[in-house]
C-alpha cells in the first residue's frame, strides 16, 4: 500500500527550492486552467455557444447568489472575480486530484517510490495560502469600502474596555479565520485521498465506485463552502455599520 | 518558538511552498480576470442592455399600436357617421327628386289629357263637319238623282236602291 504522508512530498529540487508533488499538480491545474481561459476568450460573442452559455449559466448563477448576499449587483460584479477564481481553482484541484493516473504514477526519489502528484488541498501550504489570501483580501476590501480608520476601528477600538475587548475578540475571529478555513478544506480532501487509498487497497473494482462520487461531491462542496466564506467576510467587512 | 516550527514541519508548512501557492493563485487570478470574467461579464452586461432595449422598443410598440387602434376605431366610426349621414341625404334628395318628377309627370299627364281632349274635340268637330258636308252632298246627289229618274220610274227598286245607295255613302 502507498505510504499515507501528512506532507506532500518532494520531487526535485529547483536551487534549495523543493517542489513537492502537490505543487506540481497546483502548477498544472492553474497553467491548464490559465490556457483554457486564453483559448475562451477568443471565442467569447454575444450570440453564445454551448460552451459560453454553460459558462456564462454558472457566472449568472453566482452573481446572483453574490448579489443576494451583497446587496446590489454592483458590488456583486466587483467581487465575482475573487471569490470565481477561489470556487474554479479549488474545485478543480479538488476534481483532478480523482482523475485516473493521479494517484497511480510514481517516481523513484532515493531509496523510496514518491506518488508524482497529489491533490493540491491535500497540501496544508495551498489551503493556508488561500485562508491566508481570503482573510487578507476581504480585509483590505474591507479598508476599501468603509475606509482605513473605520475598518481598523473594528480591531483596535478604545471607546471602552467593553468594545476594546470585541475588537480584540474580532482580531481573534480573523485568525481563527485562517486556521478553520484552511483546516476544514485540507481535512476534507486529505481525509478522502486517505480513505480512496484504503478503498482501493481492500478492494480495486467497483466497491471504491461510490466513494469516488462522494470525492467529486465533497471536492465541489468544501469549493464551494470556501468561496461562500470568503463571501460572507466580503459581506461583513463591506458593511456600513451605523452607530 | 521551537515546539511551533516543529509543528509547522510535521504539518508540512514551508514558508516558500506557502508563496509558491499564493503567487500562483494571484497569476491565475489575473488571467482568468483578463480573459474570461471581465469580457464575460462586459458581453453578459451588452446582451441584458439589448434585451432592455428591445423590450423598451416592444413596450413602446405596443403602446404605439393601442393608440394607433383608437386612431382607427375614432376613424372608423367617423367614416361610418359621415357615410350614414350621406346615406340619408341621398335619400332625402332622391325622395324630394321623385316626388318632383312624379309631380311633373302628373302635369305632363294632365297637360296631354288636355291636349287629347283638345284634339278629340276638334278632329269630333271636323268629322262632324265632314258628315254634314257629306250628308249636304248626299242630299244634293240624292236629289239630282230622284230628278234624274222618270216618274213612272219611281218603284220599290228605285227606292231601296237609293236607300242601300244612302247605307252605303254614309
């Protein structure tokens, strides 16, 4: 059976730079993600094929959930480029991670076989850098929208013990932030890396069927879940609160 | 210091990984940003700007052809009102027209019936002159004739042929 790593693990080493198995697969997902969208956007018209009209169903879709959630449709546009970019990246990380090859290809490292790719949010680096992009993005939205001072205000408030206290309870709830927004989406998807690895090692045919349909379900959802998150902090950090 | 970057480890948390990732989060952002949400959402927003336009177009349409409707029902009636109303004065002309020629025509009638009876009377007049005059001669050539004949001569068959004579000219 594959050795079950907590750490995605090296494949060479760039300079002292180690590139692991999962950043290989991120790099690829993004460059193929990236040549999708250069070969799409040529063929973007305002008569759509079958191809833009999916695409554009997805994006209309999300802008009104966006718009719900904001509360105008302006703002709703403004965002829909981060929190898109958050649901696509993950969700199809999440998805080739299950692709047929991912995780039976291996290379000799040493003395050991290493496992070519791995799902990027099987990688603790990709989750924390995306909690870490989320939680920043939405707070330097937030300074846009309601202004530096106001937005600080939140955090650093001398008013009275009272509000100091909140503010440093909401200092806390950001980075508690990174820490379940990361956690919660390595945890899922390293947990279904394990169980698929275990699956297949009992039993090869058929059985492993049904937990490959609860991966592609749990991959979109917890892609989902993080671009919602990342939404709702959008929503709070873009509020006037009146006071 | 030493129990959390021991942690980190175990948990696989490279600070260069940790960038590597998020530097390529950001080129994927801005790429899909460039090539596919900014015209997407321009070519979404141009397409909901036409439809308005068209429906704007329909409403105003539609208004156009409702007032267009009563234009043509206010015409519509008008032109039946005026013609009903020429209608009526053709009538009323082509009555006033019969009544004149039939008026007319009764004083031709009367006109010819006096004119007829005129004729009667004279052309009554002149036969009757004609038959006197005819009778006048009658009698002279009558006489002439009872002259003529001999006394002796004078029978029944003298007479009834002078009456049968008589018969005959008149």
């Amino acid at each position: 059976m594959e050795e079950i790593s907590l750490k995605a693990q090296e494949l060479f080493n760039i300079g002292s730079f180690g590139v692991t198995n999962s950043l290989l697969h991120a790099l690829i997902v993004s460059l193929t993600l990236m040549i999708l969208a250069i070969l799409f956007s040529g063929k973007i018209r305002i008569v759509p094929g079958n191809v833009q009209s999916a695409i554009e169903m997805g994006a209309e879709w999300l802008l009104e959930l966006m718009e719900s959630m904001l509360g105008s449709m302006k703002k709703a546009e403004q965002y829909f480029p981060l929190v898109a970019t958050i649901f696509v990246f993950i969700a199809f990380s999440n998805l080739s991670g299950i692709l047929p090859g991912v995780g039976s290809l291996f290379i000799k490292h040493g003395h050991q076989e290493i496992s070519l790719f791995r799902s990027p949010a099987a990688d603790l680096n990709f989750t924390l850098a995306f909690a870490v992009i989320s939680v920043m993005v939405t707070n330097i939205i937030g300074m846009m929208a309601v202004g530096v001072f106001p937005h600080i205000g939140k955090f650093l408030n001398f008013k009275s013990p009272i509000m100091f206290f909140i503010g440093l309870l909401e200092f806390v709830s950001e980075l508690a932030k990174i820490i379940s927004l990361s956690f919660r989406l390595f945890g899922n998807v390293f947990a279904g890396e394990v169980l698929l690895t275990i699956i297949f090692f009992l039993t090869p045919y058929i059985i492993p069927l049904p937990f490959l349909f609860l991966e592609i379900f749990v991959g979109l959802i917890q892609a989902f879940v993080f671009a919602m998150l990342t939404l709702v902090s959008i929503s709070l950090h873009t509020a006037v609160h009146e006071h | 210091m030493e129990a959390g970057g021991s942690l980190f480890e175990q948990l696989g948390i490279n600070w260069k990984l940790f960038l590597s990732q998020a530097v390529n989060f950001f080129i994927l952002f801005i790429i899909l940003r460039a090539f596919v949400y900014k015209p997407l959402l321009a070519v979404i927003k141009k397409r909901k700007e036409k439809i308005q336009e068209g429906l704007t177009k329909a409403r105003e349409a539609d208004i156009r052809l409702k007032e267009i409707d009563v234009i043509a029902k206010d015409h519509l009636k008008k032109a039946d009102q005026e013609s009903i109303a020429v209608i009526k004065n053709a009538e009323d002309r082509a009555k006033k027209l019969e009544e004149s020629l039939v008026k007319k025509a009764e004083e031709k009638q009367k006109q010819l019936l006096a004119q007829a009876q005129i004729q009667y009377e004279k052309q009554q007049e002149e036969s009757r002159k004609e038959v006197l005059a005819q009778a006048a001669s009658l009698v002279k050539r009558l006489i002439v004739k009872t002259v003529e004949l001999k006394p002796e001569a004078v029978d029944e068959a003298l007479i009834e042929k002078a009456v049968n004579f008589v018969k005959h000219e008149t």
